[in-house]
C-alpha cells in the first residue's frame, strides 16, 4: 500500500488534484472535509460538533479526524494506495498517523505541497462558493480564519515531512493539466 499526503492551504486545488491522482494510480482518495461535510448533511451528532467549528473556519477536534482515518485506512483493501486530502492538519494528527501506520509495517511514501498566494487563495475560495455552495466558502472572515489557521497549525508540518526527506513541492498556481502533469513527474 501507498501512502500520499496532499499539502496546501484551503483552495489551493487539492481536490481537483486528488480526484486525477485516485482514477489514474487507483487509489482511494480521503478528504477529511468532505467525510465532516456528509456527517453534517446525516444530521449525526458528530456533524452536529464539526458544525459550528467549520463554518467558523475553525479546525476540529484532532481525535475525531483520527478515527475518521483510521476507519478509512481499515477498509479499501482492493486499491494500491490511499491518497490523503487535507489531513493531516496539525503536528499531533501526523504523528497519530505515522502511528498509526507504523503498526500496519507502513509509512507515508510522499507529500506533495502545492505552493500558492494568499490572495489566490481568496479568490479560489470565493469562487467556488458560487459553484459547491459551501458556507465556510462563502464568508470573508471564515476564509481568513482558515488561512490564519492554516499558517498557525498545519504549516509547521511542513518542517515536520522536510525532516523524514518527504516533502515535495509543486506550483500550484498553474493550469489544471500542468499541475498534473508535475504531480504525475513526482509519482511515476
Ligand atoms: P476542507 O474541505 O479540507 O477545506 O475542510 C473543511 C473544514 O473541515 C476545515 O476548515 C476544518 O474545519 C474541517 N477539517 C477538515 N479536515 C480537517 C482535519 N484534518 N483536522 C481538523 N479539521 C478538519
């Protein structure tokens, strides 16, 4: 099994790269947003927590995403590899995650950073607020909080993956198909 992380700030076209990557290497791709996005349209009491914290762009708890990830990784035995989207998010989630596959014989194979301006980012965001209706997208102050966020806790990963020689960045202000076409350099 192959481990990949997809690093980058909200927007910065991790999704749309994720769903490349999963049809072309067979791999299961696990957005964190959007298992918390289908537990809040459940109405379950999970959904219920995550909430309020995603609508105020405000990261939620690391102990329920770990046992999102865990679940995830337990199942999917047909794929060659699972392909993380927007975890993890804090140094204490990575650390749950090297655990987590240390005890399976396994670690993470690569993290791809697509590097990108705030300001696109903004304009990113707002832009598809329009089109997938998402209310953390479509608020100013929720936008900055998430990128606020993203520089206080999930940047320091960065670091974190430069360490155990992991880490590779991509530009990711380019076409669709250019970013591709580097990410496919990086796998192939
Ligand atoms: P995303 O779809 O990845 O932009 O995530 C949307 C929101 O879900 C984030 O702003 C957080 O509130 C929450 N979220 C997603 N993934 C995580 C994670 N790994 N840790 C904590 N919160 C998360």
């Amino acid at each position: 099994m192959k481990y990949f992380i997809l690093f980058g700030p909200p927007g910065a076209g991790k999704g749309t790269q994720a769903k490349l990557m999963a049809d072309k290497y067979n791999l299961h791709h696990v957005s964190t947003g959007d298992l918390l996005r289908k537990e809040i349209a459940k109405g379950t009491e999970l959904g219920l927590r995550a909430k309020s914290l995603i609508e105020g762009g405000n990261l939620v708890d690391d102990s329920i995403v770990i046992a999102m990830i865990e679940n995830e990784i337990g199942s999917h035995p047909e794929v060659n590899g699972f392909l993380f989207d927007g975890f993890p998010r804090t140094l204490e989630q990575a650390g749950s995650l090297e655990e987590m596959l240390d005890k399976r014989g396994q670690s993470i194979d690569k993290v791809i950073s697509f590097i990108i301006d705030d300001d696109l980012v903004c304009r990113r965001i707002q832009n598809r607020a329009n089109i997938e209706g998402r209310k953390d997208d479509a608020d100013m102050n929720t936008i900055r909080n998430r990128i606020d966020t993203y520089h206080r806790k999930t940047e320091p990963l960065i670091e974190y993956y430069k360490q155990k020689n992991k880490y590779h960045e991509i530009n990711g202000e380019g076409k669709i198909e250019e970013i591709f076409d580097c990410v496919c350099k990086l796998l192939d």
